[in-house]
C-alpha cells in the first residue's frame, strides 16, 4: 500500500536561546545533584538560580512520595533523559496537587519562566504564535518538574523544523477487556511487520497501560506524510490479525479485548510522554525503555518504577540511545510500501 504524497503545511517557528550562563550541562557531572527534601530551596546549577518549592509535598500519598522525591529521580535520570528531550518544544502537564490530583495543560510558557530558559515560537493554525518552553539542561529540567510536570510530553519534531519529525511511533493501548499479556503480543507483531520492511524499532512501557513503539526516520516528509504512513501500516496490521489488533477511532465501533495501534498520535502538534517519565500512576510507574527479549519473557508496566530506574540505568544504559542516531533510519518516501 503505497503513501500518498500529502501537500506540506507550512508552520513557521523560531528557536530563540535562553540568556545566562552558558557552560557544561549539569547533567555530564560526576557529582549527583542531591534535592532537599523539606521546604524550600534555591539551587544553583551550571550558574542559574533554581528555585524550589514546597518539597515536602506529597504526590503519591500511598506510597508517600513526595515532590523532593520526584526532582531527586529526574535529576538522577538526566544525563540519559536529556538528549531525548533537547531542542523540542514542551507541553506542560501539570499536577499541582500529585499524582491522582486535576491537572491541566499549558502551552505557552509561564510569564515566571527564567530568562535562561530557552523558548521555541511555533505558528499554530489558528494564526497564533505559540512560545512553548525547551528543556536543554538540568536546570530547565529541574524548573519544568517543579512547576508540578510529573511526566514531560515533547514535540516529536525539532524547534528548527516543527513540520518535519525525525522518528514516527504507534501507541498500543488496550480497549476493555484486553490485558497486558494482549499488549506484548501485539508489539510482537508490530515488530515482526516492520523487520519485513527492513526497518529497527525500540518499545517503551508507556507506564500506563500499553506499549509504545518507536521508529527512528530520516528527516525529510512533513509531519503528514509521516501521519500517512503510520495510518496505512496500522489499518493494514489491523486487517491481517483482527482478533488480536483495531485501529477503528470511534470508541462505539471498535471492539473489546483488542489492542488499538494508535497511530493518529503522529498527529500535527500531539505529543505523547517522554522516555523516562514518570506517570501519574499508583506506584509512580516509569515510561522505560525495554528489549525485545524483555518483551517476549513477559515484563509488566509495574517493573520500572521511579525507585528502581537509576539501577536499572546503571546496569543497562539508554536503551532508547539509538533513536537519536542518524544511522539505521528508515526512509520514509511516498514509494515506501506496506505489505
């Protein structure tokens, strides 16, 4: 089935550098950053002020983890979470009273935001220019997390090029009725159909229910064309085994004990969480990535978790580490095919 040429929509956007200290990430340093637990603090970090409050605070009240505790993981995870995350715009999702708490979105960055803070200005369809915030180093790490962002949900695509993303992914989430045992087995379909095009794919717990599968592309097809594609790949899977797979959107039609490829997460201006975050979920699940070996002997989204993520990196790195390569991309043209 062959991608139809879709026509390139146009939406400028700017990068436009925070202002301060420039000097080495924090996040290459050899000595651990160590978070208060209680109160309020001010750190210093590569020469910006960071400000933060009410550490003490409970997120998790079950297992008592507290938002000292959440900055202390994210400061402990960024030398592998940070390269994942640089020069995307961000959508803040926050939790200002924990984990089961209301939450909400937010675009533009906060008029509080540091001036250091980097800003990505990305024309929206509605005419609007958007300043969204880019997390580049520990200390805007550290910033977006304190405003109560238990998870990081980045733009797909740069800030030099919002239209043009440079990996494409499927969201297997389960409907009604289906387990997660259900889920392992749907991502070991998806990846035996993408090994028939020749192409490396790498899953990650979502930390929630599912499993989310990334394929690292060569820049170049808009943000459409890559939409087309993951379209066609997921209908097409979806007919050869639909017992197990559904790509049917509308929640009356589509049926339980299925997993959904969602692909429509490709979308313009979607964003999914990061590798590496932490969801709001019991336990603090983490969004980890994971082997295939690990997939096919049976994990569970409990596995990884924000207590136990800074051993399991010791042990086996950044498994997401080749999504960012620019070797091993597939080439996403208009003659691409699915069979």
């Amino acid at each position: 089935m062959p991608v139809q040429a879709a026509k390139p929509r146009s939406h400028d956007s700017t990068f436009r550098k925070g202002t301060g200290a420039r000097v080495a990430s924090q996040s290459t340093s050899k000595v651990p950053l160590v978070i208060p637990r209680e109160g309020e603090a001010t750190l210093e970090v590569n020469g910006k002020a960071v400000p933060l409050t009410n550490l003490s605070k409970v997120f998790w009240p079950d297992d008592r983890i507290t938002k000292g505790d959440l900055l202390q993981y994210y400061a402990d995870v960024s030398p592998y979470l940070l390269p994942h995350i640089q020069s995307r715009a961000m959508v803040l999702k926050r939790y200002p009273n924990g984990a089961f708490g209301e939450f909400f979105f937010q675009k533009r960055a906060p008029a509080t935001r540091p001036k250091w803070v980097p800003i990505c200005e990305i024309q929206h369809p509605s005419a609007n220019l958007v300043d969204f915030p880019v997390i580049d180093d520990l200390a805007g790490l550290l910033w977006v997390v304190n405003l109560g962002c238990i998870d990081l949900n980045p733009w797909y695509a740069r800030c030099d090029d919002v239209d043009r993303p440079d990996y494409l992914h499927f969201d297997l989430d389960p409907t009604p009725g289906a387990t997660f045992a259900l889920v392992r087995e749907a991502a070991l379909l998806l990846r035996e159909a993408l090994e028939k095009l020749n192409t490396k794919s790498y899953p990650k717990t979502t930390g929630s229910r599912g499993i989310h599968i990334y394929i690292p592309i060569v820049r170049g097809p808009v943000q459409k064309e890559v939409w087309t594609f993951a379209k066609a790949f997921a209908v097409a899977e979806t007919q050869k085994h639909p017992k197990i797979l559904t790509s049917e959107y509308r929640v009356a039609k589509r049926s339980p004990q299925r997993i959904l490829v969602d692909y429509n997460q490709n979308a313009w201006g979607r964003t999914l969480a990061s590798v590496y975050s932490v969801r709001p979920k019991p336990r603090a699940p983490v969004s980890a990535p994971v082997t295939w070996d690990e997939i096919e002997r049976g994990i569970e989204i409990e596995d990884f978790r924000l207590d136990n993520m800074k051993h399991r990196l010791a042990e086996v790195g950044d498994l997401f580490k080749p999504v960012l390569l620019q070797k091993n991309r597939f080439k996403l043209t208009p003659l691409a095919g699915v069979a």
